[in-house]
C-alpha cells in the first residue's frame, strides 16, 4: 500500500485527530522549545492533522507555517481545522521537498520521519531547506531503544526506519546537520492504570507502560543547519 492509501484511509476515520491527542501529550514540550521568533517561517515535516502548524502561528507566533503531507486526505482535514491565513499545508513527498533551499527558519516533525523511502536523503533535504542556523526538532516515538515499539511495524504497510538514538544522531551528521541535542521526551499524562489491572491489551506489567510512557517517551533529536 502506498502512504497515500495507508494515510487517506487514516484521515477518512478520524486517526488523524487520534494521533493528534496522544502525540500532543509529548510534542507540546518539542514545540515550546523551538527556537522559533515572530514572523518565522516553520515547516512541519508529515503534518498529519496539522496541529503543530496551528501551533507553531497561534502560540510562538510563527509568520507562515507549511504542513507537508504525502496523504491528499490528512492534508485536506488539516486545512478545514484552521483559518488562520499564515498557515499551509501541501501534499508532497520526503524525498523531494517542493521548496527552495534556505526557505524555512525551522523545522518540526513528530512521528512520520521514520515512514521516508530514503531517510538520510530526507535528512539533506532538510538540511537544504533550512537556512543556515536553522533547526530541525525531529521527534520520533518509533526508535530502537523503545522495545515497546518493535511490533508497530506489523500493523502498517510502509516500511518503517528503526534507528537508535546514536544512529539518529549519526545520520543527522552524515546530511550535514550538527547535533545540538537529544532526548528523551517523557509522556506524563498518559494514565497508567494499577498494577492489578496487567496484563492489559498493550503491556504485561505496569513496570513496562511506566518504561514505555513515562521513562522512554519520545524520542528527540535536535539538528542545526551550518
Ligand atoms: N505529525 C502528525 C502525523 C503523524 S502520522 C502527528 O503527530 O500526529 C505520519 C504522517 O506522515 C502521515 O500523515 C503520513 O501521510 C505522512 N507521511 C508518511 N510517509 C510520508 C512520505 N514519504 N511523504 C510524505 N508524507 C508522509
């Protein structure tokens, strides 16, 4: 299945706004670090409902916000929950941003860098729409070190990338970018139900959703554009 049936079919049911909800838990704390001053130009890299762009103009003031989404479905819910004029989004691939180099002050993605075809490629091309000293806040809850993801692959069609931390930090180097951080990002508002109701669907003991929510989190990398 391409990502644009796999994601059309997403929107169609509302797992946009789903997604939105759990993964705002954690990519409000990334959004509230970005370095982003007034009137920035921000891009958000597989926007998905479009949150963080409504975010990026409402809350840090952003002067223009793009969403980029390969699913025609997300990004046409994402324009009907906005009206607000700086912001935009756009159907396109991670393998060719359809912008010119230097057109973006900053960069966020959260839970759709891992689905790229040619993840380091979409590193550079990053790399190249940022202008120099620009950042790159790539959060991801899919990684190596997060056991509990493993199995996530078996649910969707699109291959999916599992780095580890290091190798994060190594591919965002290899593309150019220099590494001003990583981290663990921690869900606290996840509930956590009492030892006696494990084994439940997702976690056979309580130890291992307090790893996986409150210890593991999201994991960020930050990457800054020479
Ligand atoms: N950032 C949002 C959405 C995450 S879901 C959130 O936090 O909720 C991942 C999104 O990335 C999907 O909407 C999917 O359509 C998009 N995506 C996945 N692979 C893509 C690709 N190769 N090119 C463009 N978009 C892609």
């Amino acid at each position: 299945m391409s990502v644009r049936d796999e994601f059309d079919a997403w929107a169609a049911d509302g797992r946009d706004r789903g997604m939105e909800e759990r993964h705002w838990h954690t990519a409000k704390h990334v959004l509230s670090r970005m370095p982003v001053e007034s009137g920035d130009a921000v891009f958000d890299l597989g926007s998905g409902s479009g949150y963080a762009a409504r975010a990026l103009c409402e809350a840090a003031d952003a002067g223009r916000a793009v969403g980029l989404d390969g699913a025609p479905g997300m990004v046409e819910n994402a324009r009907a929950y906005t009206d607000d004029e700086g912001v935009e989004f756009l159907v396109g691939d991670f393998d060719a941003l359809p912008f010119v180099d230097d057109s973006f002050d900053h960069c966020f993605s959260m839970e759709a860098f891992y689905y790229a075809p040619d993840p380091l490629h979409t590193l550079e091309e990053v790399a190249r729409v940022l202008r120099p000293g620009g950042t790159f806040y790539c959060a991801v809850n899919y990684y190596e070190e997060n056991v509990h993801s493993h199995e996530w692959q078996d649910n969707i069609s699109i291959p999916m990338t599992r780095w580890s931390g290091p190798e994060y930090r190594e591919q965002f180097r290899e593309a150019g970018l220099y590494v001003a951080g990583q981290d663990n990002v921690p869900d606290r508002e996840t509930e956590i139900p009492p030892a006696s109701e494990f084994p439940t669907e997702g976690f056979e003991t309580r130890e291992a959703m307090v790893e996986r929510y409150r210890d593991l989190g999201t994991l960020l990398t930050v990457g800054v554009a020479p």
